[in-house]
C-alpha cells in the first residue's frame, strides 16, 4: 500500500476535525482472560501500526489545507495501563465512569489521534477490558471496527481471520418477457427518482425548519459538549435470528423494530400522565451514517495491515434520517413489519449518496465551518444515532487474549442519545451512549429494548405454535 504521507483529508475526514464536530469512535471488548500489556504492544507493532492512519498526525501544509503525515509512534504514549485496585466494590461502574471521564479530555493532535485503555479488573461479564479511543476523521466507524477485527484471530484457529457475515443483495425477479421486465425497470427507476427527491427535499427542510418532537430523548443546544455514559446490553443473537426468520425479514429490520417499540415502552413511561394522542403526535427519527462506497473486507483490510492493499480507506458516508413510528401496538410484531417497510423505502432512495455530494459540493465552496454548522443542525433536529456492525460469527481473540464481548459507540455528534448493535458470536450487545442530564437512568432503557425484543419473541413463538396446530 501506498504511503499517505501527504494525503488530503476526506470531507467527512474534515468535518469531524471542526471544533463544533469533535467525534470520537470508542470500542470496549471485554477479555476472558487478564490482559497482558507487552503482548498487546507486540501485536499493535505486527498490524495496526503498520496501517499509515495510525501513524500518522494531522498537520496544516501550505496554503492552510491539513494534511495526514506519517510519523514515528512511540506505544508508550497510546497504550495505558492504570493501576487498579482489584478490590473495587462495584467494578462494572467503575468502568462506565472510567471511560467517561477518559472523553473529557480530547487527543492530543501532535501525536496519531488513538489510545488503547488496558484495565486489568474483573466485570460481571469480563476478566478484564481493552477501551479503544480513536477520533473519528480517521475513519467512518464501520471500517475502524472492521480494522480493529481484522487485528484478531479466531480463537479455535490463531492464524485464521475472523468470519464476518455479508449482507446479500435482493435477488433479481424472473425476467417472464422482455416487455414486462423493461416496464419494471422503468417504474423502479421512476420510484428510484421520485423518493429520492422527497427525501432530499426533507433533509432541506430539516435544515431549516423541521425539529422532531422535544421529548426525554431529546437533547437541547450544546448537548455535543456534554460527558457522556456508555452503558450496554447482550441479548441473544439466536432469539434475533429466529424473528428474522420467521418474519421473513434481515436482521437489521428486528433490531429497528426492537428499537421503535423499546423507543415507545420508554416514552410511553415518561407521558403515561399525558394523553395518548400525545404519543401518537411525536416526530422522532433516527440519523444513520451509511458507506456509499463497499466496505474493506476483513481480509483486505488484514492486507492493508501487512502493506499488501490498495484498498481505498478514510471517510466515504452519507446520512439518511429514519422515522420511527412512536405508538403502542397490539401486536408486537407490528413494530418490525414498520421498520422494515421504513428501512425498504429508504432502500429505494440515493439519500446517503446526495447528502454525502451535497456536504461536499457545500465544503468547497463555503469551507468547514459552513459544512460542519448545515451538518450540526441536520443531526440536532433528529432525536438519536442508530448503527448496525456485523461482527465476527465465532469467538475471536485480541492478540491471544479471548473476547467476551464488543460494545463500540461514539461521542461529540449533537444527540443525546445513540444506538448501536454490535453482532458477535451468538450475542448481540445493544450499547448506549447518553447524556445523563437527559437520560439520566440508562440502564431503563436497556430494560425496554430488551424486554420488547422479548415479546417480539415471544409473539414470533405463539404464532409459530398456531400456525403448526
């Protein structure tokens, strides 16, 4: 692979250093096993190092463009290894106010803007947690999380590379005539056009005049500023399966369904004083970052890592806003077949292709500051980020230390809340990051997503059961 020793910043890449659009990726992997710090460091020496992102600092060239340049990293300045009392009453949130306090403080720019937290203390769910901080003009967060998979190994097999599902593409209809086939094509593309042009049109209105509904979910002004609290949930990947199987669905339509109807038990709490028509009258959508261009494949990016790749890297990502119907169902099952009408119809939308040229044709012409303003004020009308990363379908292990879990998140975009599911294995962790001036009980939350991806269950199972009989 080529040096980038003197590569451009990408739009996104630009945005993200803006001092109003300050974002991070943060990615916590419980260890089954206590983590030995110089095993860490050889490993990080043999594959992330040898990626010229994380070797690289930001510097301002000629004619004030800033720049990627390469420079020699010294481990001891990014690996950090706290002493701990191992006697700590309440580990679990010593973790979760560790990792708080470690966003108050940005990365220093004057070295390759990443950190690797390394906690020897025994969890409820882990021996001990590695905590990877990486500032988010390096990459979009599905590429980074995918690089830092691509640095395990599969536990039963040390030299192989993790399985990561791929999502298939729609299979093509049966071509009965030439003529009924071209009318399809024409009236796909006419769809194509049309929603296209709605959404684009809202994104503009959003810009100018469109706020979802203030609710407890909402933040106000200046909410990118406050500290956050990563929390987190593992739910079965197997009882998410069994839905989308029976539903006839993906995986992503259940766990949007799973946070529509989580969403409203939440709210629905909040206004159980309120009339129901109040319910019925909230405007909540959710921003989605989505890649316009493949993501790297695990093996590529492994390449990328032993400089063998010419794979393209940076950020390439588009938004979409997503609606989510706030109303309580009769039928659980309900709030899955809404998500995935809404996610189909947005399917059929070139959206995240339009946002991301628009951002960009705004960059050049008006500069960061104008770009990063339009793109702060699209996320803060929206209630929420929401993300979906496949992750590895086996155990795999960092560096020979086997992974209980993988919660990734970010921070510094203006929401009080985001959403992610992270796949692994056969869990799947739900993580939340919140501002707790706004959402104070997070732990709440995970309580309704989990409990309404249990009826949602259970109502796949009775139906199953009468179907049969």
């Amino acid at each position: 692979m080529a040096s980038i020793g003197d590569e451009r910043l990408s739009p996104a890449a630009q945005l993200f250093n803006a001092p109003s659009f300050n974002c991070y990726v943060i990615a916590i992997m419980g260890c089954k096993t206590s983590i030995n710090p110089q095993v860490i460091k050889r490993g990080l020496c043999q594959t992330l190092l040898k990626h010229p992102r994380f070797t690289s600092i930001l510097q301002v060239k000629k004619g004030r463009k800033t720049r990627w340049t390469q420079t020699t990293v010294d481990l001891d300045n990014h690996v950090i290894v706290p002493e701990i009392d191992s006697k700590i009453e309440f580990p679990d949130r010593f973790i979760e106010d560790y990792i708080s306090n470690v966003t108050k403080t940005p990365l220093d720019l004057s070295k390759p803007l990443w950190e690797l937290h390394l906690l020897n203390i025994k969890t409820s769910d882990a021996e001990a947690v590695a905590i990877f901080r990486i500032h988010h003009s390096m990459g979009d967060g599905a590429s980074l999380m995918s690089l830092l998979l691509a640095a395990t190994r599969k536990t039963s097999d040390p030299n192989a590379l993790p399985t990561v599902p791929t999502q298939k593409r729609a299979s093509s209809h049966h071509r009965s005539s030439s003529f009924w086939w071209l009318f399809l094509a024409v009236w796909w593309w006419l769809g194509l056009i049309w929603h296209t042009v709605v959404d684009m049109v809202l994104f503009v209105l959003t810009i100018l005049f469109i706020k979802d509904t203030h609710t407890p979910l909402k933040g106000a002004p200046g909410v990118e500023l406050n500290t956050k609290r990563f929390v987190y949930r593992t739910v079965s990947m197997d009882d998410i399966k069994l839905v989308k199987k029976e539903m006839k669905t993906t995986v992503n339509d259940v766990l949007l369904g799973v946070t529509q109807a989580g969403l409203t038990r939440y709210l629905n709490r909040e206004y159980e004083q309120s009339p129901i028509s109040v319910l019925k009258n909230i405007r909540l959508r959710a921003a989605i970052l989505v890649n316009i261009r493949p993501v790297a494949g695990i093996q590529d990016l492994a390449d990328m890592m032993a400089e063998k790749s010419k794979a393209i890297w940076g950020n390439w990502m588009g938004y979409i806003m997503l609606p989510f119907s706030i109303a309580l169902n009769e039928d659980p099952l309900d709030d899955v077949r809404q998500a995935k009408a809404t996610i189909d119809r947005k399917k059929h939308s070139l959206e995240a292709i339009c946002s991301y040229a628009c951002a960009k044709l705004v960059l050049n012409l008006f500069g960061v500051k104008v770009t990063a303003a339009i793109t702060r004020r699209v996320l803060f009308n929206t209630t929420l980020a929401f993300s979906n990363v496949l992750g590895p379908v086996e155990e795999v292990s960092f560096y020979g230390h086997p992974v209980a879990y993988i919660a990734p998140s970010v921070y510094g975009h203006p929401h009080a809340l985001t959403i992610h599911f992270q796949s692994y294995a056969n869990k799947m962790t739900i993580s939340l990051s919140v501002d707790p001036s706004v959402i104070p009980d997070p732990y709440l939350l995970c309580d309704d997503l989990e409990e309404s991806l249990k009826l949602i269950l259970d109502a796949v199972q009775k139906k199953h059961i009468d179907h049969v009989i």
